[in-house]
C-alpha cells in the first residue's frame, strides 16, 4: 500500500519489511512493512495502543523484533541496542527531555561523547561547534547555564542538541509538540522543515493531526499494530486520515460514537446559571512544589456546577494549584475554601477526599499503586466504604464485581483484573487512574492532563463523559497544557504564568492567540478577559 | 468460581512464583557444586543435615526449639517490609527484649506462672517495640533511612545489654548473665525426653505467622498496607494514614523479635546470656527474604534455616566440613533469590516461546 509509484525512485534511507513485535498475546506489531525516505518528514499517527512506540523503539534499538527485518542504506541491519542505532545514524528526541539537572546545558548535550584532546579544549570545540548548529536552527540555547533552571522549550532544545551533536540524519520524535506553548509549536515546527532543508530525515509520532499536515510529506497511519496506509500529505485530509486511525474491522461493527470530526471540536457544556462559588481561592501564596513555582497573589472563583480550565506552559505552578486544594501542601498565606470549608482544617483532619477527587498528571506515581492488581488499585481510596467490607473483612468479590464495572466503563483494554497495573499500556493505565477518579461519587474533581496519552476516540469519550458529569452537577477543574482540550471542555480558562493568573476568558469566545500570549507571559488588555474573582454585591 | 478463572488463578500463582522457584533451585545446584568443591558429595550434605536435625527425637526437639526465633524475628523483618521498610534491627531488638524479660522475670518472682509467663512475653516485646520505635520516627521526622539506624541501633542494643549483664542486672559472676529465672516464668515441655523437649512456642510462632498471613490478606487493613508498600505518594493521596501504618507495623515488627528474645530466654536458657543469640536477628532476614516475605510461607524458610542451625555440628563430625558452611549456604540462596527478577524474566521468555511453538507460530 506504501510504495506509490513516485516515491519508487527516491532512495529509501530506512526500509522496514515485515516487521514483527508481540508482547505475550499481543501483537503490537504485526508485518509492518514501510520505507522512509532520505530526505522526508515522515509522521506515525494511530491510536493508543495501535503500536507507534513499539515500531519507533525498535527502530532505535530499544525493542528487538519477533520478526522481520530492516535495512538502513540498503544494508541489513539489526540493532541490540540504542547504541549500535546511534551509530548507524539514528537519534531519538523523547518525549520527556532527560536531562542531567545539576550539569550545564552544553555538558548535558556532549554527555557520552567521545573527547579528543583534554577537557578544556574539548568543551571549547564542542561550544564552538554547538554555537554554529545554535545560530543554524535559530535556537536561543544558554549553553552556560544550568540545564535544571531552564525551561520546558530550553531542554527540548538540548534534546535535539544531543542528537545533531552525534551527527544522526535520522531523527526520531516522540509527541515533540504536546508540552509546547502555541507559539513555541509554530516556532518548533519551523524547525522540523529547516532540519529536512538541511538534509536530515525525520520521522515523528503525533497525535496532533493539524500539526501532522502543517509539516509531514507523508503520514503512516498504525491501526492495532498493522500498517493500515501510507498517504502522501499533499493528496489526503484530515478527516480521510482520522477516518483511518478510528478504522474498524468491518466485521467487528462500525463505532457510531465516534465521529470523524476534528477532535477539538467545541463542546456545548452546560452551566447552571447564578451557581453559588463553591471553590474560592483568595490571594493565595504556597512555596514551591517539585521544581516548580509556587502561586503567588492567586484568587479564583469556581462556581458551582462550572467547568474551569487552567492551562499554561511546563512548570508555572499548575501542580502547586493542584496540591494545595488537594490538601497536600499548606496554604502559606490567603484562604482557600471548598463548599465552605476551610482548606487548612480539613488538612488537619487528614481528609480532603471526602470533599473532592484528584487525577495527577503522572498517574504512575502518585495514583496508581503499581506492582498491584487492577482491582486493588480501583478500590484505592473506597476500601473503607461499608459496601466493600463486613466488620473489617474486605469483600474481594464484591470489590472485583466494582473494579469490572470501572474497567468497562473506561473502556480499558485489559485480560484479567488481576493483572498488574503496570503491565498495561501507558495510555490504558490513565484510563484506569481516570475510572477511579470519575467512578467516585464526589462533587468536585480536579484533572490535571486528563486527556495525556489518550488517543482521538478516548479523548472524545473522556470529554463526554465530563459533560455529562457536569451536567449532574459536578464541578471541575482541568489542568492541561493542551490549549484544545480546555477550550473544548471548559465554561471558562484561565492562564498560569510563574504562579499567577495571567487572566481568565470565557472559552466561547476565547482568542488563542491571545492565549498563547499569556502561556509566555505577554499580557495584554483585551476586551474578551473576564474578572476570576466573582465581584462582591 | 468457574473452571477458567481457576485454571487463571492457577496460572497466576505459578506467575508469582516463576521467579522464586527457579532461584531457589539454582541456589541449591549452586550449594552442590560448592560441596563437590569442597571434596563432599552433596548428597551426604543433604542426608547429613537430615538426619542431624530429624533424626532422632532429640534432634527434632532441638531443630523446633531453634525454629521459634526464626520464625518470629521472620515475622518481624516481613511484617515491616509490607510497608517497604527494612527492619535490619532485630538482633539488638531480640538482645534487648531477651535482656528486659529476664531482668523482669527475676524481680517479679513471686507472681504465680500463669499471670508471670505472659507478663514476662510483654516486657520483651515492649522492649523491642521501643527499640524499634526511634529509628521509624527519626526515618518520618528527620529523613533518616532505616537501614542505617536500625542497623547501628544494633550494635548500641548488644553493648548496652553487655554493660547492663556484667554491672547492675548481672548475677555477680564475670560470666556476663542474669540470675536464673523463677520456675514460674519458664514455659513448660508439652512433649519431653531426657533434657530436651518441646515447648508451646514454635507452635505459637507458627500460629503468629498464619494470623498475620490472614490479616494482611483478607482485611481492609492488610489492603492498606499494601498499598503503602506499593506506593506512599498514591496511598497518602487516596487518605490512606501512610506515616500511622508504617510506625504500627515497624513497631510491631520490633515487639515480634523481643518477643523472640523473651521466648529464648522462657524456654532454652532460662536466663540471659550475653552470647545467647548465635545471630537469629540476623538470620530473620534470610528466613524472611527466602520466601519473598511473605508470612504464609514463613514456615518453610524457618524450618529450613532451623535443620541447617541444628545440623551444624554433625557437618563437623561426619563430614570434617567446617560448620560456617552453613553461612555459605544460606548466603548462596540469599543472594540467589535477590536476582529473581532474572529468573522471572526467563520463565516468561520461555512460556512465551513454548505458547508460540504450541501455536505454531514460526
């Protein structure tokens, strides 16, 4: 299906055929055969799950295929591991930068290099040499300072630093774009082009389908480990290649659910009029959470039965907003109260699950219990409530019955709920972190990412499945860095920028330009902002 | 329960033990070899501590009554690694339960046995309890990890039971060891012969063990602790009280290996010695980690490292092997089980394999 006739003739940089990969019973690769083109920006799209991972992986030598194999310059090659990619001219930009935060941006990209003569002369060559690929791509990479204190847009640069330093034509890019501010994804994306004008390959994954057809010559689309089209950019559309991603075995029955729509499709939301606050946050000041900063002098009003969106770039004081009216970090000066309780004393009660529900936006690590069976970690946090244990016996079959129902609902694609939650796939696990948060019974829910690592059709489902909680009168907030997601689910967003409210608009009739322009902390009068702050009557 | 979800259940027990039992059987290969080195063949090694530690009643009296220690301060090395802390303490915390229950014992003689011997099992697991209890609180307050303090809290426990044995709590001699304890303290033979017997004790280790099997299992408790031992930020989160639950179970874990000294001293010394503890501390941690800490399986692992203790001497009679051959042995399969996730993997390559040769995939 690949090999349109015209692509026959430019020479294929990587050929893959036949490519294999089953994890237990799980083919997550099966028979894929593709050709990268020297030269092209090649974009992998599909579902979670559909096996773009898997294939990048093996391509940079972290997974060994069952089957198949792959030739790089007409050479049969197969890699053991990264290493042995990287030499043969591959590099991978990840998702999450992996930097050294205590070692300079320059020592963190020359990190593993070989050295040719002593360490002062080889830091000079080096500085020289990434000045020169600086001024090339246009970055502003303070090469001198500490990679820990830059920012999200900083170490990315050093990201892909790392990989022109080793020379690699082949670039491989996991999601580049998903934690980038709007005007930091256009500059990016100017980059993508300036890098195939100066001969590199690349290939990146994406589930930002305009992103895909503003850069990509040509678009693989991965359905449930198989190759389903290869389709040259200039000649498809967006709706043909969402159509594809979602694209069902026609025996298995359509999905009427799913639309082939845009994704960011705006959502009618209801909002009960006049609804008392129910969250208010009063000139609320915290320290400092992880890195990142604390709020500074931040007041919001959540009125009942209203869905708030925060966004905001990496790093400007989401997760300490997130924390304090979780209880978890102390408030150091303001107030923050929920349906009229105070924040601090239900902190010193020890329970301020009993008023709202948290999803993290690093599920693994601060929700989910791994190492334990699914049920146990749907249970989490209800073990205590009297349907699931008599007189201090836990009632497994019951909380099993109650786990079930969960997974079902969330859509989770899982064999046996015994099963380890850390042996499914990343996008499965936020689909089992967001079945304990949304199967609560609570009135007030905070989402940070919500829609991180789900594809098009989860995402759609995940959004209904708000709305509708909405409707029956649960108030949100949501936390994402995906301007889309919160203007397709909010009543009204708002910007964090170094841990103050930049502004708040209603998301009808939100600018996302404007918008953008907050995420960087340029401010500007704008007859659209909205008070955060209910005025007093 | 229908016939496929138990061939699951069956598939899934034999899952959690794809790692253990293969790294168990390649220690014991491992053990051979070094007894094939060592110019013994490894299965007189086998008959030879058979048949020191069950052969003969006596023997099978003795092998028991070493059991109880391991079984307990086992116990008390599982019980807080639920909670993902490693009680590395238990030698000075059975020192000092042993210690603190004799002293008691002997200055509370005249109580009658049936309200002494319980009293006397209090103190000694008190004393370990509170020996236990600041290395959790500085590991919350102040960061401290507690391997190190409990580890160093050891020593401080031995030095100040010798100091206490030779000065104030001593019986005037230079022996370093308490008085003799009142008969009433001392915990009768259910089962006698000659000099030897068997007390009530192991058999109320092994009831401790499966209580808290069953606890842990089946409770809403155990279920919390799970969850603090699988991850403390997503059990605080989900208002699970992280910090209470590991100071009770560490705590806990300190009163079961004072408890184990306090036994030692109520039913095979019947004083304390400075020298009593041959390492039992110690050997909990083997006894614990040999069955991945799990307590319903403690037994084995007691029983085991209590036939090899027992046996020590007759390697030396019948074999000419030195007796800290059974160090060796018990660091061979202590080491071997510490890389199960190897194994683990192994297993799962070679099911995978066979189920794709069954499938006839390639």
């Amino acid at each position: 299906m690949n090999g349109d006739s015209d692509n026959r003739d430019r020479t294929a940089l990587i050929r893959i055929e036949g490519i294999s990969k089953r994890f237990g019973s799980l083919w997550a690769n099966r028979d894929i055969s593709l050709d990268i083109l020297e030269g092209e920006i090649h974009a992998v799209v599909g579902e979670n799950g559909a096996g773009k991972s898997t294939l990048m992986n093996i391509l940079y030598g972290h997974l060994q295929p069952n089957g198949g194999r792959m030739m790089v310059r007409g050479k049969p090659v197969r890699f053991r591991h990264p290493g042995e990619a990287i030499r043969a001219g591959i590099g991978m930009v990840h998702q999450q930068p992996l930097i050294f935060p205590q070692l300079s941006a320059l020592e963190n990209i020359i990190v593993g290099t070989s050295s040719r003569g002593g360490p002062l002369s080889r830091h000079r060559n080096a500085r020289d040499r990434l000045a020169g690929l600086c001024a090339l791509f246009g970055f502003d990479l303070p090469l001198h300072e500490m990679a820990g204190d830059l920012s999200f847009a900083h170490r990315q640069q050093i990201e892909i630093l790392r990989v022109l330093y080793r020379e690699a034509g082949i670039l491989i890019l996991d999601e580049p774009t998903s934690l980038l501010a709007p005007p930091e994804v256009e500059r990016f994306l100017g980059l993508l082009k300036s890098l195939r004008q100066a001969g590199h390959t690349l290939l990146f994954i994406s589930h930002r389908l305009r992103e895909v057809f503003a850069t990509a010559d040509r678009i693989s689309v991965l359905n449930r480990g198989r190759l389903l089209q290869t389709l040259n950019a200039s000649q498809s559309t967006i709706e043909e290649t969402v159509r594809l991603i979602v694209h069902e075995d026609p025996a298995a029955g359509g999905d009427p659910a799913v639309s082939s729509k845009e994704p960011a499709s705006k959502g009618i939301a209801v909002r009960k009029a006049g609804g008392e606050p129910y969250v208010v946050l009063r000139n609320v000041f915290t320290g400092a959470s992880d890195g990142e900063p604390g709020l500074i002098d931040f007041s919001l009003d959540i009125r009942e039965g209203e869905i708030v969106g925060i966004g905001g770039v990496v790093g400007n004081g989401q997760r300490s907003l997130a924390l304090v009216l979780a209880g978890l970090i102390p408030v150091d000066r303001g107030s923050v109260r929920i349906s009229g309780i105070e924040i601090d004393s239900v902190r010193r009660e020890g329970d301020s699950r009993r008023i709202l529900e948290r999803l993290p936006a690093n599920p693994m690590e601060e929700a989910l219990l791994p190492g334990r069976a699914l049920w146990e970690n749907l249970l989490l946090g209800r073990q205590r409530d009297r349907e699931f244990q008599v007189r201090g016996r836990l009632d497994k079959a019951e909380a099993i019955r109650y786990a079930c129902r969960l997974l079902d609902a969330a859509d989770v694609a899982y064999s046996d709920v015994n099963q380890h939650v850390d042996s499914l796939s990343g996008g499965n696990q936020q689909k089992v972190a967001l079945a304990r948060v949304l199967g609560g019974s609570r009135r007030f829910l905070i989402l940070e990412q919500p829609g991180r690592g789900l594809d098009i059709r989860a995402q759609q489902r995940l959004y209904e499945r708000i709305r509708a909680m909405n409707v029956e009168g649960v108030t949100f907030l949501i936390l994402s860095y995906d301007l889309e997601e919160l203007l397709a689910l909010c009543h009204r967003v708002g910007i964090l920028y170094r841990g103050g409210l930049t502004g708040m608009m209603e998301a009808n009739e939100a600018s996302r330009e404007v918008l953008g322009m907050w995420m960087l902390g340029i401010a500007g009068s704008n007859d659209r902002v909205v008070p955060a702050v209910q005025p007093r009557l | 329960m229908n016939k496929a979800g138990l061939g699951r259940r069956i598939e899934g027990s034999i899952e959690s033990l794809s790692g253990l039992v293969p790294a168990l059987v390649f220690g014991f290969l491992m053990c051979a070899l070094l007894a094939v080195l060592a110019g013994v063949a490894p299965v007189d090694l086998a008959t030879t501590v058979w048949t020191g530690a069950w052969g003969s009643p006596d023997a099978a009296a003795t092998t028991l009554s070493k059991t109880t220690p391991l079984l307990l301060t086992g116990l008390a090395v599982s019980l807080a690694y639920q909670t993902n802390l490693l009680n590395i303490g238990c030698e000075g915390q059975l020192t000092l339960g042993a210690l603190a229950s004799s002293a008691f014992a002997v200055a509370a003689a005249p109580l009658p046995g049936l309200v002494l011997i319980p009293l006397t099992m209090l103190v000694g697991a008190g004393a370990g309890a509170a020996w236990a209890y600041p290395a959790v609180w500085l590991k919350q307050q102040r960061g401290v990890h507690e391997v190190i303090s409990t580890l160093l809290m050891n020593y401080m426990a031995i030095y100040l039971c010798e100091y206490l044995v030779l000065g104030p709590l001593g019986d005037g001699t230079a022996m370093g060891r308490t008085p003799e304890i009142p008969t009433g303290a001392v915990w009768p033979f259910l089962w006698r012969h000659g000099a030897v017997g068997v007390t009530a004790a192991p058999f109320l280790a092994l009831l401790l063990c499966i209580g808290v099997h069953l606890w842990l299992s089946r409770t809403c408790w155990g279920y919390e602790i799970r969850a603090v031992g699988s991850s403390t930020t997503s059990s605080r989160a989900a208002g699970i009280p992280v910090d209470r639950w590991q100071t009770r179970l560490f705590v806990l874990s300190g009163a079961l290996a004072g408890l184990a000294g306090a036994l030692e001293v109520a039913t095979v010394h019947h004083r304390f010695y400075r020298t009593f503890s041959p390492g039992y501390g110690f050997d909990g941690i083997t006894a614990a980690f040999v069955v991945n800490a799990s307590p319903g399986w403690l037994w084995l692992s007691g029983l085991f490292l209590a036939s090899l203790r027992a046996a020590d001497k007759w390697l030396q009679l019948s074999l000419q092997v030195t007796p800290n051959a059974i160090v060796i042995i018990q660091a061979v399969l202590l080491i071997s089980v510490a890389c199960q996730a190897r194994f683990r993997s192994a297993w799962q390559f070679m099911l995978t394999r066979f189920k794709e040769v069954r499938s006839g995939y390639r």
